[in-house]
C-alpha cells in the first residue's frame, strides 16, 4: 500500500542545490505536514506515495524557495519618492522625514502585505527585514504564510520608533522574547549601520543577539562617504573600525560591503560575517560595485540582497541573480566569474546559511523544511533548454514563478495568493500614496 501525504511536487527539473549530482530530470518532492520527506524520480516516487495534491510536471523546474538576506519590506511604500539622488542625500533629505511623518503600526502593516505579495510572486519565501514596527510586519508576514527574519532598528538618535536608546533594545528584547518560537518568524537585532550607531550601541545588540542566540543584521562599508565619515570619526574604515572593538562574527549579516580592501575581505573571511550583496540597489545609489568575486575566492558567504524597494525599486532576487552574475564577469574580465549555479546557491542555500536556518532551509533534501518553488518553463525566453541552471540564472523572469509553497502549504498559486487579497492591497497602497504626496 502507498503512503499517504499531502502534496508531490513534480519537475521536468529539480533543482536540489545540494552537493549531491544534480538536477534530478523528471524528479518528483515529497511534502508531509510541513517538511520534505522524500525527493528522487517521479517513477519511483509516484510507486511509493499517495498525494491528496499534485502541483508540477513536466515544462517545470522546481528549487527551494529564494531567500532575500536584506530589504526593508515596508519601504514599498516609498518606491519611487525620491530618484536619482546619493545615498546620504536620498536618506536624510526624504526619506528619514517621510518615516517621520507617517510610519506607524498600520502603515507598517499595510506595506509589508503589498511587500508579501511581491517577493512571493518572485519566488522569495524567506527574507531578512531591517526596520521598525515590527510587531506589524510580523502580522501581515504570518497573514501571507511566508517567513521572514526581522530585525528591530536601532540608531543612536530618536525617530518615531524610539526616542532614547534604553527605549530601542527594550523593544528589540521584548520582540525577541514574543517571537523566538514562531514557526514563520526568527527575530533579529538590527543595529543600522557604523556612521548610525556607536560602538558602545553595537556591543550592547551583539550581547542581546548571543543572550538569545539570534543573528545581527547591519549596513557595513555601503558608500564611499561612510568609508571617509567613518575614517574622520575612528581613524579606520568601517570593517576595521567593527574589528578593532570585537564586533564581527559568525551572527553577522552585512549588508552592501561595497568598500573592503584585500585585507578587510579576509578580516570578514576569518570572522564568518556574510555579506547581503544589494546590486542593483547598489548601482541605482550609484554607491558602486562590491568585489563579490574576490570576496567569494576569499570564502566570504556572499548573498542576494535588495534593500527596499524605495532604492531598488523592486523586491526581485531573480533580477539580481540575472544582473550579478552577468556583471560581475564584466568587472572581472573573466566570463567564467559567478557561474549561475554560484549565482543560484547564494540565492538558496547560502542565503538560509548566512541567516542561521542552513539546517531547515535552502536545498530540496528530506528532513528539511518544504518551502519550494515551481518555475514554469513554457515561455519563449526559455526555449529551447540546454542548461537548466543558465535558463534560471540568464533567461527566467518573476514572472515565470507558477507556485510558491512555504511550510508545506501552498501560498501562490498561477501568481495569485489565497492568502492575500489583491485588490485590497492595492487600495491601501493607493490610499497611502495620496497621503504620502499630499504631505512630501
């Protein structure tokens, strides 16, 4: 008699992002509960289990679900405020007083759910938030059925989330406390960046994330003004200036680190920091390009990133794999640079790593948590196939994402989520932009 279980997920590939050969050609994934719990040949698969429902087949590829190590997802809200401007400018002059004036637990709440829909649409089941209100991101996260890392913003000056500094790593600590068991949400302590927060600010976040054995989310050496601001204030550049206190390690996800030198490249090698590189954030800001090859042959874990969509402009791990992995051999001279499986695995499997959930999440292997994603194949920018990794790297689009599937439940399904009213979304989003440009 067949076993039983709730859902098999077939490809024309399965893409398992293990060390194990791969792909498996006309594979088949096996879903009970909310975990993995065979993969292999559909033949042999579809001989030894009964599925209440069958997702896939053949024109599909299936990979684990994309993971985004760095956004600040209520920032949709702000996508498109202020364009074409340097960082420091964009940062201080627009958008830091629009939070001012309008971030709060219902706008926070309302922009992660349109966030929601848009990374689930583009296969991101998983993402490493950096913001405030968290409490409300939580709640539209868990309305959406996807999972997300986030961390509380703490800076060494008042915004409307805080107003003393007691005040910040109370609410992070209350937050972590609330949230460390969720079964979608992982809390984090989210210092901002080195020009943001002293020293003192950033021993007292890394004490709080090793007291509840929680990762540290940061900004590190994203702009050529913060390597010189940083340089004036400490007489070191930013990756220096954090290793001099004591305060790079394995908890670390740094976000940009466009400005390392050989030598801080190694110091973030020896110290197990990973990097969230936020490419095309990088180039809109105009903040430059991060040595992701150098970095890579130096055994930094490097990931995808996208900021928020306010400098993006949107939330699209696809497109920067794409845009990455074709640059970087640019950059480099070497068109054998950031091969598309690499590309691949820092949008899977690194990405659960660099976040702490390596061992539940980011390959298709049994014992592991089912959050997979089912590309459909049958477009005509993607035929006809000889690589399939190529195809997912160089040819695939968002667009192309047919079926989402976190925590061994269906959350898009043909692009629409049963989660997530569309319309709904929408209108609140309108309903804020008139607010947000009648007082900007």
């Amino acid at each position: 008699m067949k076993e039983k279980v709730d859902i098999i997920v077939r490809g024309e590939y399965i893409l398992t992002m293990t060390d194990a050969e791969e792909p498996i050609h006309d594979g088949a994934v096996v879903i009970k509960d909310t975990s993995i719990v065979d993969v292999g040949p559909e033949e042999a698969i579809t001989e030894r289990y009964d599925a209440r429902r069958y997702i896939g087949g053949k024109g599909c590829a299936v990979i684990p679900g994309l993971v985004n190590t760095h956004t600040h997802a209520a920032m949709v809200y702000f996508r498109g405020l202020a364009d074409d401007l340097p960082l420091k400018e964009w940062l201080e002059g627009h958008i830091w007083p629009a939070e001012q004036k309008f971030l709060g637990y219902d706008f926070v709440r309302d922009a992660t759910e349109l966030a929601c829909l848009e990374m689930l649409s583009s296969g991101i089941t998983l993402f490493n938030d950096m913001y405030f209100f968290e409490d409300a991101s939580a709640d539209a996260i868990r309305k959406a059925g996807m999972r997300a890392v986030l961390g509380t913003g703490i800076l060494d000056f008042p915004t409307v989330a805080a107003s003393t500094m007691d005040e910040y790593f109370e609410k992070a600590e209350e937050f972590i406390k609330k949230y460390r068991d969720d079964e979608l949400i992982k809390p984090s302590v989210a210092p901002h960046a080195p020009y943001t927060c002293s020293p003192e600010t950033y021993k007292r976040a890394i004490r709080l994330a090793e007291r509840y054995d929680v990762t540290v989310h940061t900004h590190l050496s994203e702009t050529r003004w913060e390597v010189e601001e940083i340089g004036r204030r400490y007489g070191k550049s930013p990756v220096r200036h954090l290793e001099s206190h004591g305060l790079l390690n394995e908890r670390i996800v740094a976000a940009h680190c466009v400005w390392p030198d050989e030598e801080e490249i190694e110091i973030l090698a020896s110290r197990g920091v990973s990097v969230s590189h936020c490419l095309e954030s990088n180039l809109k800001l105009s903040s430059g390009i991060a040595p992701v090859t150098d970095m890579l042959k130096k055994g930094v874990r490097v990931t995808f990133g996208t900021d928020g969509a306010a400098s993006n402009n949107d939330l699209d791990i696809i497109s920067e794999m794409s845009t990455a992995a074709k640059l970087h051999k640019a950059v480099s001279g070497d068109p054998t640079a950031l091969s598309a499986r690499d590309a691949l695995l820092m949008a899977t499997r690194w990405g659960a790593q660099a976040l702490g959930l390596g061992e539940r999440l980011g390959s298709i292997e049994a014992g592991k948590l089912a959050d997979l994603v089912v590309i459909n194949l049958s477009h005509p920018h993607l035929v006809p196939l000889y690589d399939i990794y190529s195809h997912i790297v160089y040819s695939a689009k968002s667009s192309d994402v047919e079926t989402v599937i976190v925590n061994g439940r269906v959350v898009l399904n043909g692009g629409d989520s049963p989660n997530l009213d569309r319309e709904e979304i929408f209108y609140k989003a309108g309903q804020w932009a008139e607010r947000i440009s009648k007082n900007s």
